[in-house]
C-alpha cells in the first residue's frame, strides 16, 4: 500500500445507504458545513427506504396472567436436598449433646440429659462401692492375718519346745498340748483370710480397658482410700489413732500382694504336718507385714551366740579331751581359751589362748583344731598362719592361739528352720 | 440441569448423613448399654459392700480385742519409743535373777548409744559391761536369745559382739569368771 492510500479515508459501497447522510439531505451545499459533511459523509447517499415498520407496541396487561411452568421433580428434589441438611444437622446437635461436652452450655440450659456424663458417673459410682466393699473386706483379712501370726507365735515356741534338745520332759508334753489349740486356731484364721483374699478386687465394668487395667483402676482407688484415711487419722495425736493410722498402711501393703495371694489359695492347711505348718508360719511372717511379722523376722535373724560356744567347745573337746579341767592342764597340757571375740556384723569369731604340750606338739594340735572348727557345720574359713611357742624340752611348751573364723553364712534361724523341715 | 444437581447434592447428602449417623448411633448405643450396665453394677454392689461392712462391724469387737491385746503386749516387747527406762530394769531383773552367792552376775555399766532409724524399725543400741560365772554368762544368753516372746515382758533384743576375757581360776571348784563387754540391739517401732 502507498503512503498516499494509507492517508486517504476509506470509501464506502456507493450502494448502502447511511442514515446520516439522509439527515443531511436538506443542508445546502456550499456553505461551511460543507466541512463538516465532509468528515461525516460517507459516500453512501442513495434512496431512502424505511425497512422497518413502526415498533410494535408490547401489551402488558398479556403478562399479568401468565404464570412460569414448574417441574415437580425439581421440587422434590429441593425439599429433599433441604430436609437432608436439616437431619444431618439435628443428627450432629443430638449426638454431641449426648456423647460429648462441647454442647453443655445449651444441654445444662434446657435440662437435657448427657449420656456421656452419666456414663461417667456411674462409672465412678461403681468404682466407689467396689472400693467400699475391699475396703471392709481387708480390715477383716488384716485382722485374720494378724490373729494367724499371734498364733503362730505361739505355734512356733511350742514347737521348739517340742524338738528341743535342752526341752525337760514336762515341758515337752505342755508344748505338746498348747500346739492342738494353737493349731484349730490357725486353721480357723487361716481359712478365713483366704475367703476374704479370693474375692476378686475389681469390678466387671462396662469398659474397653482390658482385665489388667481394670485391676490396677480398682487397686489404685482402694490404695488412695487407705492413704486418706491414715493420713486423716496420723493428724490426731492420740495412741489408737496412730495405731489404727499404723495399721491402715499395713493393710496397703496386703493389696495387689501375689504372693500372699497365691500362698493362701494354694495351701490345704487341713492336710499339713507340724513341720509344714512351722514354715507355713514363717512363709506367711515374711509375706505379711504387721509388727508381729517384723518381730519373728527380727527373731529369725538373730545369730544364738549360745550354740556357737556350744560348737566351739565340741570342736576343742574332739582336739583336748581333757578340755576346761583345770587340774589337767597343768598336768598334761590341751587348750585354755582366753577370751572371745563375737561380732554379728561381720559374722566372725576370733578366740585367742594357748595351748600347752608335753610332748611339743602344739602346732599339731592347733592344726586339728583349725581343721576342726572347718568341718563343723557352723563354722568357715578357720584359720591361723603364724605360730609361736616357748618353753622346754623338759617343762613342756607354751603356743599362742589367736583363731579367726566365720559363721556359716545363714547360720541363723532361717537356716536352722532348713534344718527342722530336712527332718 | 438444575435437577441433575439437586439430584447429585441429594445423593451426596443422603451418604453423608447415613455415614455420620450410623457411626453415631453405634457409638450412643454403646455408651447407653454401657451405662445400664453400670446401673445394674451399683445396685449390685451397693448390696454387696453394706454386706461386707455389716460382716466388719459384727466382728469387730473380737477384732478390737485382739488388737489391745498385741498393744499390750507390744508396750514392753516391741514398745513405740526407745523406752529406754523400761529396759534398763529389765536388765536389772535379768541380774536379780541369775546372780547368786556362788554364781555372780553383775552388770557394771550400762551405755546407750544414738537410736538408727530403720524402714520397719527402730534400733536402740547400748554396750554393757558384766562380771559374770560361765553358767550366768550362758544364761544371759538365752535370755537374750530368747527375748521378745509374746509369752513374757522382755524386749526384743539380739546381741551384735561380744568380747569376752575369761578370769581363769586355778581352783577346779570355784567357777570361771568372765570378764565381757556385749554389744546389743533393743527393738523398738
């Protein structure tokens, strides 16, 4: 394309007519809005036709009846869509009053039950009387155990008065006597702490927690219960009231106890030898704790010095058996204690003394006395490593004793109880 | 096209509230079982624990004896404090009953040391010092050894040494004398 036809305005098609140009038909040409009809003239000048008629005119009163056609399903369809939200809606209102808190500014307004916290109420309600019921239940299986180890005290004299070797006849048959009654009074008590101790400690509630979870729930709250009540009880100062505070930590210490469960259940205390009952009683005194359980494990504990001099005078007199006659030591010569050295803490014994020999053997007959004190079954780890003697071939020697040795471990009650039930 | 989309909001609806209230639903029925389940639990055990109580209280003046009695016998075997005054006449009785013109027995000194606290007891230990003849010597040692008998009054005690000189008389009638310091444990809770 020229410069010249770019500037140049486009022509229109000489056949179409522009109403403009009918508008200006009447405009004499020549005059200054030559100009301007210029600038709008667009060539189109032609005959003038009408093409369209008059608008036609809209009757509004047609409208005023007419009514839009509706479709039935459509309707259904929205008061379905409607009544849905409204059920989905009431639905998430009831169930969240009912099994949640979320709502119970509203459910407390208009007195409106929550299930969910009745359940929990109830649930702790259930927790309340089951714990009430264990309560009592162990104040009494406390009592029993404790009516058991009192007699059981008796029971256990009575028997070592029984196989005593120091026991006189006489006493032996009062010991015989006593341990009838003594015996009908632990079986009694002892049948009644089982019954009492059987009796499941929880509760079946209506819960997803397993057995075991139930179990501690109801042990915890029956723990808690007995901690209060000792606790109200040790503010007063009086003497039963720190008894009674006393005995309800005891009793804390017989729940979730196993063992002790498991002993009373399994023992048929009808079919026991005496034997059996003595360590029935000890057994029993280990698991239970009470002040006279603490008393016989004292008891049990104690090293008898009495029969450790007894043992050393046995070992010494298979060595010297002129032992502590005096007239023959001078004479023939054997052992003189001099002093003895017992502690309990340690376990240990040291004797020192001499030993006088005629014939200079004296390092043989400290010799047999270590193995001596070595063989017994009381004794351990005798021993002396430095030996000494003065005197002459024709006076006879002097040796110095000094001689440490152990108690066999365990050479304690417990262990003589061994001894009793080997028997 | 409007009613192929109430149609499909319809059917969405419909799964969603069947979803949520069969979901729910199970949930409230459980909890309501859960609940008559516990109703009937505490009518139950309302029962069962005045049973137990009732069964308490019938037997609870036996119990209370029983516990009086332990207590008493208790002050002097296993007392609450140390006791310490009660003890030492104790240990003058153990010499009023063994010393005699031809066996003696005497205690020459009496030391009490500092109390140890223990979990299930107390311990009160104390040293003497005793002149004795060697049948008095193994007397004091049963005594001991047997001390803490719910039959008798003697505190529970156990000796933890003993260190003994024997004062060796020449004369084979006249008895032994021993010379010892023992170290013993008094109990008390």
């Amino acid at each position: 394309m020229s410069q010249e036809d770019t500037n140049k305005a486009p022509q229109a098609d000489n056949s179409l007519i522009n109403p403009l140009d009918v508008q200006k038909s009447g405009v004499a040409e020549g005059t200054q809005n030559e100009v301007i009809k210029g600038i709008v003239d667009a060539g189109t000048a032609g005959p003038q036709e009408k093409l369209l008629d008059a608008a036609p005119e809209i009757d509004m009163s047609l409208l005023e009846n007419a009514t839009v056609q509706k479709s039935p399903i459509l309707m259904i369809l929205k008061w379905s869509s409607g009544f849905l939200v409204f059920l989905l809606f009431a639905s998430f209102i009831f169930f969240n009053s009912q099994l949640s808190t979320r709502l119970d500014v509203v459910t407390s307004a208009v007195n409106l039950p929550n299930l969910s916290q009745n359940l929990e109420s109830s649930t702790a309600e259930v927790i309340k009387l089951k714990t009430d019921e264990n309560f009592y239940r162990f104040l009494q299986l406390k009592a029993y155990l404790d009516l058991f180890s009192f007699d059981g005290d008796a029971f256990i004299r009575n028997y070592d008065s029984i196989i005593g070797k120091s026991t006189s006849e006489a006493q032996r048959q009062v010991a015989k006597e006593d341990i009838e009654d003594v015996k009908r009074s632990l079986a009694q008590s002892f049948e009644k702490a089982r019954e009492k101790i059987k009796v499941d400690i929880s509760a079946p509630l209506a819960s997803n927690k397993s057995r075991k979870d139930l179990e501690d729930l109801f042990l915890k709250s029956l723990q808690d219960e007995l901690k209060a009540k000792s606790k109200d009880l040790k503010k007063n100062k009086s003497e039963g009231a720190q008894i009674e505070s006393k005995n309800l930590t005891h009793i804390s210490k017989l729940v979730g106890n196993k063992k002790l469960k498991s002993l009373l259940l399994k023992t048929d205390f009808a079919s026991l030898s005496d034997e059996e009952i003595y360590a029935l009683v000890k057994d029993m005194n280990k698991l239970v704790v009470n002040d006279l359980s603490t008393i016989q494990k004292i008891k049990e504990e104690r090293v008898k010095w009495s029969e450790i001099i007894n043992q050393i005078e046995l070992s010494t007199v298979a060595v010297d058996s002129y032992y502590n006659q005096k007239s023959r030591y001078d004479i023939v010569g054997g052992i003189r204690y001099t002093s003895y050295d017992f502690d309990t803490n340690e376990k240990r014994v040291t004797i020192s003394g001499e030993t006088k020999r005629i014939d200079n053997q004296n390092f043989s007959m400290i010799a047999r006395l270590i193995d001596e004190f070595n063989n017994s079954d009381l004794f351990e780890n005798a021993e002396m490593k430095t030996f000494n003697k003065s005197g002459t071939f024709l006076e006879g020697y002097t040796a110095n004793l000094k001689l440490s040795f152990d108690l066999d471990q365990g050479e304690t009650e417990a262990k003589k109880n061994k001894k009793v039930s080997k028997k | 096209m409007y009613i192929k989309t109430y149609a499909v909001l319809c059917f969405i609806l419909t799964i969603l509230f069947v979803w949520y209230f069969v979901g729910s639903w199970r949930g409230y029925a459980q909890t309501k079982d859960n609940h008559l389940t516990n109703q009937e639990l505490i009518n139950e055990y309302k029962q069962k624990a005045s049973l137990e109580k009732a069964d308490y209280e019938k037997n609870k003046t036996t119990f209370d004896q029983l516990q009086d009695e332990i207590s008493t016998k208790l002050k002097d075997i296993f007392p609450v404090n140390d006791n310490y005054t009660a003890l030492t006449r104790n240990l003058d009785d153990f010499e009023k009953e063994l010393a005699n013109s031809s066996n003696i027995f005497e205690i020459s000194s009496i030391d009490y040391q500092s109390p140890v606290e223990g979990k299930e007891y107390n311990i009160l230990p104390f040293r003497m010092n005793i002149r004795s003849s060697e049948k008095n010597f193994r007397e004091f040692l049963h005594l001991i050894e047997g001390s803490g008998a719910l039959t008798d009054n003697i505190r529970l005690m156990e000796i933890s040494s003993i260190r003994l000189n024997f004062e060796n008389s020449e004369d084979e009638t006249s008895p032994d004398v021993i010379s010892f310091t023992v170290q013993i444990n008094a109990y008390y809770q």
